[in-house]
C-alpha cells in the first residue's frame, strides 16, 4: 500500500479507536432550567453531586475515570447551539447540577438539545432528586417528555419504578409505564408515645402505572403488599388502585386481600392505610367465640373527619344474642381533648331486655390556671360486662366511675379543687350484693406547700370540706359533712451522707352527721384533734466490691422513723373512705396505716429499716436490691378499723418486712417480699417471682402470692396462689404463649391463657384461648384468632392486648401497627 494511503488511514483508525473514550470523557449535556417551560419545573431539592452516586459500570459519565467499551461517536444535529464531538484526554469534575437542571448521559447521544435529543446505550437522565435510566431515552425539551424504552427504571429518592417502557413529563410527575414492577417508601410518624417512626415500603406489579402527579398514582390491575419478598405471601389484587402519598392512602376497586395464593376478603371498594396511617374506610372484621356471646362478629368503620376529630361505628352480631351496636367518637384541641364511647343492644335474645352502655371522657384547660375534666360510666344492667365482654379486666368491674372535677392553680405554692363524684355498682350475683362506695357531693379540697420559710423550715397545708351521701342512708349508712384542716412544719437537714427530718402537725376533724336508723343514738356532731410528730433520718454508705466477677457499688443505708400520735376514741365516726394499709416498706415510713380520714391511727413507734444496692460499676444498672425492716411498739395500739385483731401490743407486736430483687445476671431477674408477725410467729405475706428471660420473646414467669388475712372492706377472704406464664419460640417461626393462675386456697385454676403465634415475615397469625372463673360456677372461655397483615390491618380479633397485660415481659414478635376499634391495644 502507498505511504501516502497509509498515512490517511491512520487517523480514521483513531478516530474509529477512540469512539467511546470521546463520548466518556465528555461531560454530561445540560439543559438549563431556564430552557425548561415554568409549568414543568420542579421543587425537589438538588441532588447530591454525580460523583456521590455509584455509576453504573461502562456508563459514559464525565465522573467516571473508566472507558466504556465500543460505542459511536456523538453527531450533533444541524444547528445545534453546541457540537458535543471533542475529544477530552482527562476527566471533566463532577459538579452538582443546579436546581432544576436536566443532565443527559449515554454511550452514544445524538439531536438537539432545544429540540430533541437521543440517548442510547446505558441512558440516563437526570433532574434534582429525578433518575431516569433505560437502554434508550428520547427527551423532547420544549414539552419536556421523556421516552424511554428498555430495560426503563424510574427513581424519585426511596421511590423506584421498573418497565420495559414508559412515557414521562419529568417536571409534572406524569406520564405512564407499560408492566410496571415498583416499590414506594415513606417514613411512617409515630401514632403512640414512645414510638419510634419508621419506614414502610409498599411494593407490587401492574398492567399499566400511570402517574398523575407528584405522589399520585393509578394502576390497572396491580398487587399492593408490604412483604419485601419478590414473591410475597400476601397482597391487595385491585381491578384499579390508586395510591394517594399526600394523604397517605390506597384505594382499590374491585380488590381482594390474596394469603397465600388464596383470596381471603373480597372487597368491592376499600381504602387503606400506605404508611400505618389513619383514613376513612372500613376496617378488618373482627371474629371470635365465648361461651357468653357465641360466634361474635364485629364489622367496624373509622370514620377520620378531620386530623382532630374521628369516630368508628363497630355494628357487631352475636350469635346467642342478637346485633349491637357500638360507636366512639374521639376529639381533640389545643384546650381540650375527650372521647365518647356508646354501645346500644334493642334486645337480648338470652335476656329478653334491651342492653346499652354509655362513657363519657373529657379534660378541658379552661384558663391557664383552671383545669376541668368529666368521668363518666353507666350500662343499662349489672351483669353487662359479664354477659357481653370476654376479658377479665372488663368483666369483673363492680363500680362505675360518675365525677365531674375542677382543679384551680393559685400560684406555685398553692391548689383548689372541687369534685362531684358517685358511682354505678353492678352486683351480678343476685344473692351476694355489692356495696356502694359514698358518694362526695360534692368535696372541696385547698392545699399548699412553702419549702422557702426562714431558717430552711418548710411548711405544709392540706384543708377539706366534704358532703357524703349513700343510697342506703334509709337502711344502714350514715351520711354527713366533714371538715379537715392539717397544718404541718417541717425542718429538712441534709448533709452528703445523712439526713434528719423532724415534723410537727395538728389534724383537726368535724362531723356532722345524719344518722341511719341503725345508729339512732350516735352523736351527730364530733370533732377530733390530734398532735402529729415524726422524726425521718438516715445514712448513705458507699463502697467498690468485686463479686461474681465484677466490679460493683455497694450502698449500704440504715434509716430510722419515729412517729408519736396520741389515741382518740374513733368508734362514733362513720367510714366514710378509710380503709387499712397493706404492710409493706413504703407504709412502714407513712404517717397513718389508715387511707382517708375517718381513722388516724395512734402510734409511739420506731421504725428500723436498712437497705444495700449492688450497682454495675460501668453501665450504673441496679443488680440486686436487699431490704430488712422491722416496727417496734412502744404502747399498745387503741384504734382499728373492722376488728380489734389488727392491733399491736407494745414490746411483742413487731412486723418484719424482708424484701430482695433486682436483675442478678443477663438472665435472670428476681423479685420478693415477706411480712413477718413476730408476736403471732407466722407469716403474713409472701409475694415472690423470678424471671428467666435470655432473648427477645423468650420469657418464663413463676410467681407465688399467699396473704392469708388479705380483706375486701370488712370481708376477710384471704389470698394463696400460684402463676406461671411464658413466651418462648418453637421453632420455623412458631412462639407459644401461656399463662395459669391457681388458686391453693380454693384449689381451682382461676385464670388460664394459651396460644400460639407465627411470624410470617410481613404477617403474624395469633390463636388464644382465655378461660378464667370470676366465681367458682361462673366461668366465661373465649377463643382469639387474628391474621396481622402488617401494616395493614389485622384480621380476627385481636389478642395482644390480652397476652401483653397477662405475660410479662412479652415481646410483640412484628414491628406492625395493631389494628384498632376502641383505642389503641
């Protein structure tokens, strides 16, 4: 060949060469937002920079300092304001793109930029937090459209959205995608205090997507599912959704909820939540059993009227008893907050009566310094609860809460209050009636604290002017006005390791009384004052020790409690409100072993207690508690409440309280309590548990409670059982929950709770069984099944609530918001 042939040849061969390193090395073409119509733009923020980003490998982007492999050179069209055809030896720096920027890159981009261009080999296209990457990318500026064909991935930050095509306007978030598969995120904001938020991604497929919008989308014949499995377990099958990201909700039309390959709920028309969030709509049925109600179904719908303001209607079908229906509404303002709950039965098919239940509850600020609130409950019959509710909590409830209170601020130093309160009692068993508290109509209380008087005194002020009343005033009960005025002074001493706080007080008393005709004779006027003295002082004694090989703080604190309070003949006062103490370390150092004030308890007692800690030197956690305390009598106790039984003798009647507990390793944790009567030589009390709990839902509770003189008002019923509960896994996804209390006293299993549990990844399957007698031959079962679809909705009716107050230490085994009817579980 010809030198001078050979001579033209060899640029044409580096130019064929270095095709692709041209179209790598150049920098990404550019649109100006400037360039773009107003309407198309964008709000989202600027990206991070192309260097931040990780490129695709082979991807002609000015970032990257690789070559790609063979491509075209770039031809510019005619006219176009810029030729991209020159050669860059090094690569251009990667700058962040200015809001509203388009960044066009591909291994080979021919057109216009004003006009159209084309992007083939790796395209991508780029705008804000807008990602745009397929084999093939049409970008037409002046309508500022986007086609995209093969292999096509739409990202809009956690958003992504995948297809074999799809036509876009990048600035108005429309356009539509051809066989989408796609996944959108959001950051779900706590509903509970204490709540962490968290993201929930909801993913699926879809004939055609179509974007109608920033957060808008509509599909056709689509799955929505929040499993992040590929294939997922379960998931919403919709003719047509529509998935709302401004108000957080789905829509599907012709939809059904898919388990397990299986259709399990059909549904015309529903709304649901995409992050966990509330919105109008049905909710999940809830069904269950009792041996009380039958097959028991409730069909609620939430009704979210405004971000303030919502209510569900709960119409629920009893199979033994007919249909009820049950409704709350909830509100809630800068000032005030409450909620309203009524449930409405015409008639009882087992009773033949028509059945309601009505609650009331509202606090309100009225000024900055005024507060009020209203309690109030009231069923139609006394054996409501028990008839028509399958939890223990609810039907074992005797009295009815009714009070109205208003609470007055003064100033930093001093409060008033006034209350009106009664109360519903329920006696289900016709033969054993229960007895109604008093009723304070109404009670005005004013009290007050000075901690800044001279010389360090502190003094204190407590006042109150009440009305009792009863319903049996004209059979048994006394009623009357009392009037209570305590002023007290303290003087507080405290140095680094001690303390010493001497206290004076004078209660003083008055009633007067209507008598019942049961006490025609009593006195209707009586006062009483009484001198009240207290001594409270103690040490602090710290050292470092070495023991099951670690290093520990040990505290050693001795205190001493001496309380003088002279004897008054008490027996003409009626008891209104009083009732005894139970024994135990916080009322060994309490002025009155008596609640209210219709007993003051005399005393000339010491109290000697002392208390050590064992605390982890480095994470400060309290590993073991030991308390020893016992009373000693100086004189005889005079004044009792029901029996004179409850009396101590001056140098024989001595308790010993005896306690230990604390989290003695990483598994193990122990707790317990013994009241010992020295005079009687037997144990009062015992209250012990120890918990073995290695892991996260792994959990064994044994407990064993015996108080022997344990009273109900003037009752002495007495109290010895034993409780053992748990959660532990099984294996493949399976956890088993439980729970028996048994009574040896009655030697009767009282309460017993089993079930079981399946965490499905994105699912949980809960079945329970609760059995519990509040009589001996009146047992009430009832059966639980729930499907939890998370962050969905549950299915069934919903056990949790149950389990977590009856199994402690139960860890909730998925992450998902529990479905609601009244109140969160």
């Amino acid at each position: 060949m010809p030198l001078n042939t050979r001579l033209r040849l060899i640029p044409l061969l580096l130019c064929w060469m270095s095709g692709t390193a041209i179209a790598a090395g150049l920098p990404p073409l550019l649109v100006s937002p400037d360039l773009v119509p107003e309407a198309k733009r964008t709000a989202r923020p600027a990206p991070l920079p192309p260097a931040a980003r990780t490129p695709k490998p082979g991807a002609a982007s000015a970032a990257s300092p690789k070559v790609a492999p063979a491509a075209d050179a770039v031809s510019p069209a005619p006219g176009s304001p810029a030729q991209a055809r020159v050669s860059v030896t090094q690569p251009v720096p990667a700058l962040a793109l200015p809001a509203g920027s388009t960044s066009v890159k591909a291994l080979r981009i021919v057109g216009a930029r004003t006009i159209e261009l084309v992007a083939e080999g790796e395209a991508e296209l780029q705008r804000d937090d807008t990602i745009l990457t397929a084999d093939r990318v049409t970008y037409r500026e002046p309508t500022d459209e986007a086609l995209a064909e093969g292999n096509v991935e739409l990202r809009q930050g956690d958003d992504t959205i995948v297809g074999p095509k799809a036509t876009l306007v990048i600035g108005q978030s429309t356009g539509s995608f051809e066989s989408p598969v796609y996944q959108l995120s959001r950051q779900r904001q706590p509903n509970l205090s204490g709540e962490e938020s968290r993201i929930v991604a909801g993913s699926g497929k879809a004939d055609e997507l179509r974007l109608e919008g920033e957060n808008q989308y509509r599909l056709k014949n689509a799955t929505w599912t929040t499993c992040e499995a590929s294939n997922p377990d379960w998931y919403i099958k919709a003719r047509e959704l529509e998935l709302d990201y401004d108000r957080e909700v789905g829509t599907a039309h012709g939809g059904s909820i898919v388990f397990m390959d299986t259709p399990i709920f059909w549904m015309p028309w529903a709304e649901f939540p995409l992050t966990g969030q509330r919105q109008s709509g049905l909710l999940p049925p809830t069904f269950g059993s009792s041996n009380k109600t039958g097959v028991d179904l409730t069909a609620p719908y939430y009704w979210n009227i405004a971000p303030n303001y919502d209510a569900t209607i709960a119409p629920r079908i009893m199979g033994r008893r007919g249909l009820q229906l049950g409704g709350e509404f909830r509100y809630m303002a800068d000032d005030y907050r409450g909620t309203v709950q009524t449930e409405w039965m015409g008639k009882d098919r087992e009773s033949g009566e028509r059945r309601t239940l009505a609650s009331v509850q509202h606090q309100q600020r009225i000024t900055p310094s005024l507060y009020g609130a209203i309690d109030y409950n009231s069923v139609s019959d006394d054996a409501y609860f028990e008839d028509l509710s399958s939890r223990v909590g609810v039907a074992s409830q005797v009295n009815l809460l009714r009070q109205g209170q208003l609470v007055y601020h003064g100033s930093s130093w001093w409060t008033a209050s006034l209350l009106a309160q009664s109360y519903q009692t329920l006696s289900p068993d016709p033969d054993s009636r229960n007895i109604s508290p008093y009723r304070r109509l109404p009670q005005l209380k004013v009290s007050g604290a000075r901690p800044d008087l001279p010389a360090g005194l502190v003094a204190d002020f407590d006042s109150e002017l009440v009305r009792f009343a009863h319903e049996d005033a004209d059979l048994n009960k006394d009623e009357g006005t009392r009037f209570v005025v305590y002023p007290q002074l303290s003087l507080p001493l405290a140095g680094a390791a001690w303390f010493f706080t001497p206290k004076v007080g004078v209660h003083y008393s008055r009633y007067d009384l209507d008598r019942s005709p049961l006490t025609p004779n009593g006195r209707e006027a009586i006062t009483r004052s009484l001198p009240i003295m207290s001594a409270d002082t103690g040490l602090f004694f710290e050292r470092d020790t070495f023991i099951f090989g670690g290093q520990y703080l040990q505290t050693l604190e001795p205190r001493l409690y001496y309380l003088r309070v002279p004897s008054r003949d008490q027996k003409d006062i009626p008891l209104f409100d009083a009732s005894r103490f139970d024994v135990g370390f916080a009322q060994m150092f309490a002025e009155n072993r008596f609640s209210g004030t219709d007993r003051i308890g005399d005393a000339n007692d010491l109290t000697a207690a002392v208390t050590t800690r064992l605390i982890d030197a480095e994470s400060g956690v309290e590993r073991l508690r030991a308390m020893l305390g016992q009373r000693y009598y100086f004189s005889d106790q005079e004044v009792y409440l029901y029996s004179a039984d409850e009396l101590r003798d001056a140098g024989r009647g001595t308790e010993l309280l005896a306690g230990l507990g604390g989290r003695i390793s990483k598994e193990f944790s122990v707790s317990s309590y013994v009241q010992y009567n020295t005079e009687t030589t037997r144990t009062d009390r015992v209250n012990a548990s120890v918990r073995y709990q290695p892991d996260y839902a792994k959990v064994l509770n044994l407990s064993y409670r015996y108080a022997p003189n344990l009273r109900i008002a003037e009752n002495l019923v007495g109290l010895e059982d034993v409780d053992v509960s748990g959660q532990w896994p099984l294996g493949r996804g399976w956890y088993g929950v439980g729970r028996v209390t048994h009574s040896l006293l009655d030697d009767r299993v009282t309460e017993a709770i089993g079930g079981l549990e399946y965490d499905g990844g994105c699912w949980v399957f809960r079945v329970a069984m609760h059995r519990f007698a509040i009589e001996r031959d009146d047992v009430s079962k009832a059966i639980y099944v729930q499907l939890e679809l998370n962050d969905l909705a549950g299915i069934g009716s919903n056990p949790l609530s149950l389990i977590t107050r009856s199994v402690p230490g139960y860890g909730k085994i998925n992450d998902s918001s529990a479905d609601r009817v009244f109140g969160f579980d």
